[in-house]
C-alpha cells in the first residue's frame, strides 16, 4: 500500500512539471509574438520613411508603398502586410528626361521575341531606357505619336521627320520642364561594325551625333563628351565616338542638354541593345546627380 501512495505521488509530481514546462512555453510564445506585432505597429505609428512596405491584395499581386501615408490611397482589402529593411527610397518626380524618335520605324534583328510577333524597333529601345532611368527615380516621358502620321497630314516628305518630332516635343515641353532630350534611331551599318563583346556578354555599339549648326551647341558638347567619356571609362570600345554634323539641328537647340544616339544596327539583337542601355541610364544618373538636374 506504501509503494502505491509512493508512486502516485511520482506522477502528479510529473505531472505538473510537465504542466508548468507547457505553460512557460505558451507564455514565452506569445510574449515574442506580441512584441513583434507591438514592433510593427510603433514602427507605422512613426512613419519611418526609410521603410519600404510591401503589400499583398486579395488577389495576391504586390503593390510598393514609397510612404506610410500611401496606404490610405490603396484599396483596404489587404490581406498581409511585410515590412522589410530599411533602405533609401527613390522619390519619382516631375519628368526631367524626353525620349523621342524621329526616325520611329527603324528595326532591329529578330530573334528572341519573332515567337511573339514583336518585332524590335527603336520605340522598344526607348521603353526599355524609360524603365532603366525609373529605377533610378528618374522620370521620362517618350514620344508615342506616329511621325509619319505627322508628315501626311502636313503633306511632309521624309524630310519633315525633324519638323514632326520638334512639333510633338514642344506640345510636351508646355507640360514639363524636360532637363534632357534624346533623339533615339538605329544605325544602317553592318553588325560587324555594331557589336561589342566583353566577357560572356554581347552589346550593341552606341554612337552621339552633335550638331554645331546652332549657336550653343558648345553646351551640348559638353553633355555628349561626357556619354562618351564614361562608356571608354568603363567598356573601352563600346562607344563609336561622337559624330559632329553641321547640316542638319536635330533640334538640339532646344536644350543644353540634347543629343542623338544612334545604338546599335540592323543586325544587333534586343538583347544586345539592352545591355547597352542599361550602362547608358547609368550614365545619365550620374550626369544627372553630378549637374543637379
């Protein structure tokens, strides 16, 4: 009788052990958990502008909020929301860039989006400029009209490209104070002449063509060296150099910063030319940042 009292001492001894060991471990779990929600909220409550939130809707696609304040602009069926770290966020302002083209149905070589029946062209050239410069919070407004839309309803040649694309940028420069322009077309010349290779990577060679038919082109000079300079700093041979015409305005007259950029030619492919123009959005931040434009 002894040894039974014995042992059921024993168990409920266990017993409650068993039970207090459970009983911290729910209380430590939802003490963790209620600082880390209590984080989350004082972390809102201050509004850190040096958080991205990410934000997921009812139907699952991800939104980007720049500001705490953005989120009374969304819709408030959310169904999670992430904070993840701290970082410096790109403010997109007014636009300060403005891709055009004057020659807008110039091609490039097919593969790799014929499959899709897309052919690339200098408008997709621009498209993927617009993206690149965006990441880096630098807003740009590209040219979408028909050029040669322009040119029949004015009873135009080929030309009046110049005088079409100038028609179109001033009706957007009565919009915004464009800091830069860009005159995007696609070189004639043989891919032999246009392809570049450094590492396992293919480019398309990239030429700027300067103007000295206006009285400040001395100022667009500047801004062209400075293209060039930075592709031989870094891809030496990548850049054909600068063309200087003295026939034609190319109206860079209307900017101190105004350039046409001939990239690539008909033989290189879209992957080519987007290899360049990422390096080019490189440069224009920096010639952007360094000019406080």
């Amino acid at each position: 009788m002894n040894k039974l009292k014995f042992k059921n001492k024993n168990i409920r001894l266990i017993v409650l052990i068993v039970s207090f060991l459970i009983f911290m471990y729910v209380y430590i779990f939802i003490l963790l958990n209620t600082n880390i929600i209590f984080k989350i909220i004082n972390r809102m409550n201050n509004k850190y502008e040096s958080d991205t939130i990410i934000i997921y809707d009812d139907l699952i696609n991800l939104v980007k909020i720049n500001d705490y304040k953005d989120i009374k602009q969304i819709n408030t069926t959310f169904v999670n929301t992430e904070i993840i770290e701290e970082k410096e966020i790109k403010i997109i302002n007014d636009p300060i860039v403005y891709i055009y083209n004057t020659h807008d149905t110039e091609k490039y070589y097919l593969p790799f989006v014929s499959d899709y029946s897309i052919t690339p062209s200098v408008k997709t050239a621009s498209l993927i400029l617009k993206d690149y410069l965006n990441d880096y919070g630098i807003e740009a407004v590209i040219q979408t009209k028909s050029i040669n839309d322009y040119l029949k309803k004015n009873n135009l040649d080929y030309k009046g490209c110049y005088e079409a694309s100038r028609h179109y940028m001033l009706s957007e420069m009565k919009k915004y104070d464009f800091k830069i322009l860009i005159d995007l077309h696609r070189d004639s010349v043989k891919r032999k002449y246009t392809l570049y290779e450094k590492g396992n990577k293919r480019y398309a060679k990239i030429m700027f063509v300067l103007t000295t038919k206006h009285k400040n082109y001395k100022k667009n000079e500047v801004f062209a060296n400075y293209l060039n300079n930075y592709f031989n700093a870094k891809y030496k041979g990548l850049s054909r150099g600068i063309m200087k015409r003295k026939d034609v305005i190319f109206n860079q007259d209307l900017s101190n910063n105004a350039i046409l950029i001939e990239l690539g030619g008909i033989g290189n492919t879209l992957e080519e030319i987007n290899n360049t123009l990422k390096i080019l959005s490189e440069a224009l931040n920096e010639y952007i940042m360094e000019n406080n434009l």
